[in-house]
C-alpha cells in the first residue's frame, strides 16, 4: 500500500459537530459551532472545546466562564453549518436559524431547544494553544428531550440522527458495527 506524506496537521476525523451557546448578561446569546469538541475526565465530567481568540463567542465565554454545549442531529446540521460561517458581531444567529432558546438549569446561558441534549458547562481552565484556546470545562448539568426515552427509562440517543463532521464535511451517524466489549464478549 502506498501513502503519501503530508505537512503536519489535524486528520484526526471525524469528530462531532456541536453548537455552542454563550451569553453575556444583558446581551443577545450566541451560538458557535465547534468541530474541536471532546470528553476529557469522567469524574468529574469534564469536557473541552477549541475556539480562535477572535471568534466572537471567545471573549463571551472567557468573560461569563461558561456555555452549554448542544448536540446536533441532521435536522440542525444547516443551522450548525450557518452558526460556523456567521459571526454573532453581526446577525442574530436564534432569530435568524428559527431557533428557541432553553433555560438551563445552573448556568445561565441558554441552550438550544432543538438540540436532543444540552451539556451545561463551567470553565475551570484555558490552555492557550496557537490558534486555538483549549476552554477546559466542568459539565453541571446535563439536559435531554424526552422523546428519546424508551418506556424502560434507556436514553436511546443514537436514534436521535446525530452529525458529525469530517474533513470539511457534515454526515450523519449511521450503522451500528458493535457495542463496548464487544470484541471479548463470550459467544
């Protein structure tokens, strides 16, 4: 097999495609999408996200030290793809998307009612990187749509028609190969 070799850089796809919402108090909210979004610690939950200093959302949630992460499904993936290229200095992007603010329930930014689930965040770290700053972040609470609850109480989230992004590209997650243990589980 022959591969080529390229300058360094960031292959590591895909990876999920994630609107981020921030809000300074007595201002409009916001929302970002964030393609560098990932879990780092389950006790305490912990997540990060990596935004250029000068995307708008950088200083509101520097300033506010907080942000809800919500996830995206194919029904979202033109409002997320809208929220990456639009900058909140200029165009409301809830009015212009048609979407509905959520109260959250600790911090005080809002979530995004369309999103199957709402991943309240407090910052506890910024790691300046280059061209990205690395918000390190608590998660306080966590908010889902019930209609992804089966009658047993199970969290069915993988019906939910989530999106990722790879390469320049959104797709919708799809064919389940496996389950964790899988691999070892006795036949």
């Amino acid at each position: 097999m022959a591969k080529q070799s390229w300058k360094p850089g960031n292959m590591l796809y895909p990876v999920p495609a994630v609107m981020v919402s921030c809000q300074r108090e007595n201002e409009k909210a916001n929302i970002i999408t964030v393609a560098w979004a990932g879990t780092i610690c389950t006790n305490p939950a912990m997540l990060s996200i990596s935004v250029r200093p000068e995307r708008y959302s950088y200083d509101i949630i520097k300033e506010t030290k907080e942000f809800v992460v919500n996830l995206v499904t194919s029904d979202l993936a033109y409002a997320t793809d809208y929220c990456g290229v639009k900058s909140g200095r200029d165009v409301d992007k809830f009015k212009e998307m048609n979407l509905h603010k959520s109260i959250s329930k600790v911090v005080k930014a809002p979530g995004i009612e369309e999103s199957p689930v709402n991943i309240e965040c407090r910052v506890v770290e910024i790691k300046e990187l280059g061209s990205h700053h690395m918000f390190i972040a608590e998660v306080v609470s966590v908010n889902i749509d019930d209609k992804y609850m089966d009658k047993t109480g199970k969290f069915n989230l993988n019906k939910a028609g989530l999106v990722s992004y790879s390469h320049g590209e959104y797709f919708e997650l799809g064919k389940k190969l496996g389950k964790f243990g899988y691999s070892v589980a006795k036949k």
